[in-house]
C-alpha cells in the first residue's frame, strides 16, 4: 500500500493552531514544575464558522485523536465538523495523549489499557452478528485493532481527582471561548457535566456520545460514580451534604441546558442512557436520548466515533447541535 500522503484523499481548507491550558505550578525536589497542563488542537473554517465554537472531550484512556481520524485511516468527527462549518476545539484530558503526565504530580498512575479491556469495550465477541460496523479484525494483532489500542493510555488511580482537574482546565477553555457546546464521548461525559457546573451559562448544550453510567455505578477497575454521574463533587441548589442528596437537586450549569444522549444499537450503554437523561432531567436539565437505530442508523458499538458509517453516525449529532446554534 502507498503511504498515506500518496492515497486518495480529500483536500479541506482550513484555519488551525493549538494553544495550552496551563496546570497549577508546584514545587518539587528537582525545582518548579506544572500540574496537569492540557493541550488545545482548534481547527476552523477557512471562511468563517457558526456562532458557538464546539469543545470535544474525549472519553477513557483515549485522547484527542479519538476525533480526528479512524483505525483505518478515514477522517474522524472533528473534520466532519469543520466541513459543516463549526469551529472544534479537541482537548487532550489531563495526563492523556500530548497533556503530560507525572506520577509526582498529577498522582499515581492505574494499570495500562490491554487489548483485552478494548476487545471487550468496543469489539466484543458478536454470536449474533449484530455489530456490523466493525468489520475489521477482532484479534491481538490485527492492523485496525492495533491503531486503536495504540492511543489508549492508564488512567490516574484517582478519578474524582483526575476528573476535578479536567473540569477546572475545560471551565478555563471556556473562558477563554466563550459560550460554547460541549461534545464528549464515554468518561469525558464526567468531565462535560462537572466543567458545565463550574461554569453555568458559558455551556450553551451538550452532547454526549454514549457516555458512562448509570447513576451512581461502580465502574470496575477505574473508580465509583459517587455523585450521580461523576467521581468528583458536583455543586447543588440547595447544597447537596452527601452524595446520596444530589438526586432531584438541580445542578447550576445543567439546569435549562439541553443535552442529547447519543447511543449505538449494539452497545451496552444504551441500556442505561433513559436513566442517565432522568438523573439530568431531574437536575432541571432538558436531556433526550437519541438511539441511532431509531433513525436506521443500525450495527454501531460504543466505538461509534470511528466505526465504518463514521460519516453518518456523526450527521445527527451535527443536526442536534445546530438546533442548539440557532436557539
């Protein structure tokens, strides 16, 4: 095969450049060092672009490259959105992919992701062939496997503080953007919902792409959803003492903002998004569940993101989002 500069491709004309939020400076041994930096890739229209710029969070031990391209080398999400005319800002989380991580600082570091924890979470074995949109290899080994486990990294051994601190650099995204829409896909739902509640009135909707739960679940190997839908603290009106008092409490920064869930039919978190769009309902929040098979979009896993029908997976998330741009 030619490498990938030779193939057929498409030619897009696009503004971009990338920018850091800095982490809080900390003293060490060896002199002054940051916390927790996180890196800013934007990309936007070469002509202008839609009013409210879209801020993606990538999801587990990902980053941000989960929305640029796919296992087999197709264009991810993020340049489908530039294509319809949004401005993105794809982060790395803190600790993930080009934000760096030290155990010194940031916290000790969980296992490595394997290739069995990805077989199971996005390609697991199918008797009944109903995951149709992956139909690539499914073993150690095989090329499209191999790219995707290659972008996955461990996860900080403490998630509420992993998540606090992705919450305090996406809320300082948002000032520097302005009112925005927040795209995030598995765990970065947490950190969409805590930055929302560290900003109320900057988050003009979120969409979240098939993301983790259910309320208050136990999430093996990586930590406890102890305050409904995130690890870390969540503010409430009135204040919430304990974790147990945060549901029907309204949550400032998800109260009136719309939020649609978005879930594949082959994928075991669908079972649980109807619970997730209650506990936000419940917070004062307007969520939907979109179910792509109800709009014939059939065959799609948890790994919708990058899966062969990426360019019409994608389609109404998009749709979703202008409604959210023109009201």
């Amino acid at each position: 095969m030619p490498p990938p500069h030779r193939s057929a491709g498409e030619a897009i004309t696009i503004r971009r450049g990338q920018f850091w939020i800095p982490g809080e400076r900390v003293r060490l041994p060896s002199g002054t060092a940051q916390r927790g930096p996180m890196f800013v890739h934007w990309e936007a229209p070469a002509d202008g672009a839609h009013r409210l710029p879209l801020v993606l969070v990538h999801g587990g031990g990902g980053q941000g490259s989960d929305w640029t391209g796919t296992p087999d080398g197709r264009p991810g999400w993020a340049p489908r959105l530039v294509e319809a005319g949004f401005a993105v800002y794809v982060v790395d989380r803190c600790g993930h992919g080009r934000s760096p991580y030290h155990p010194d600082v940031i916290g000790p570091m969980g296992a490595q992701f394997p290739y069995e924890a990805a077989k199971e979470l996005f390609v697991p074995e199918d008797p009944e062939g109903g995951h149709t949109r992956w139909p690539f290899g499914r073993d150690i080994g095989d090329a499209e496997l191999d790219q995707m486990v290659s972008a996955m990294g461990p996860l900080p051994v403490d998630l509420a503080e992993s998540q606090r601190i992705d919450a305090d650099r996406l809320a300082r995204l948002l000032d520097v953007l302005g009112e925005s829409v927040l795209l995030t896909h598995s765990l970065g739902g947490a950190a969409g919902w805590l930055a929302a509640n560290r900003r109320p009135g900057a988050v003009a909707g979120i969409a979240a792409v098939e993301p983790v739960g259910p309320p208050f679940a136990e999430l093996p190997g990586i930590g406890e959803l102890r305050w409904g839908l995130t690890a870390a603290e969540i503010t409430t009106e009135p204040v919430a003492a304990t974790p147990e008092e945060v549901p029907g409490k309204a949550i400032p920064g998800l109260t009136g903002t719309p939020i649609a869930l978005f879930s594949g039919g082959e994928s075991p978190f669908a079972g649980f998004a109807d619970r997730i769009a209650d506990f936000l309902d419940a917070a004062g929040a307007s969520a939907e569940h979109v179910h792509l098979p109800e709009l014939g979009i059939t065959g799609n896993g948890h790994g919708l993101l990058w899966e062969t029908n990426s360019d019409r997976t994608v389609k109404p998330v998009i749709d979703w989002i202008r409604t959210v741009q023109h009201a």
